[in-house]
C-alpha cells in the first residue's frame, strides 16, 4: 500500500515540476517574441524618418 502511494507521490512531483516550468518557459518566450516585435518596430520607424 506505501509503495502505491509513494509511487503516486512520485508522479504528481514530476508533473507539478513539469507544468511549473512549462508555464515559465512558455511566459519567458512570449515575452521574447513581444520584445522582438517592439525592436523590429521601432527599426522599421526608424528606417522610415532617416
């Protein structure tokens, strides 16, 4: 009966880890992508007025 629960334990710590770092990758590359679009936005207004 331990080694059932254990093992159960066991599996939702990796899959809290899991989702835990998939929400922090996923909000650091949206971050990424908006922070590109702004610099290629501001290149292009640039490029524009020179």
């Amino acid at each position: 009966m331990f080694q059932l629960l254990a093992c159960n334990l066991a599996c939702l710590a990796i899959a809290g880890l899991y989702y835990a770092w998939r929400d922090v990758h996923t909000h650091r590359r949206k971050r990424e992508r908006l922070n590109d679009r702004v610099a290629y936005m501001l290149w292009v207004a640039a490029n524009r007025t020179a």
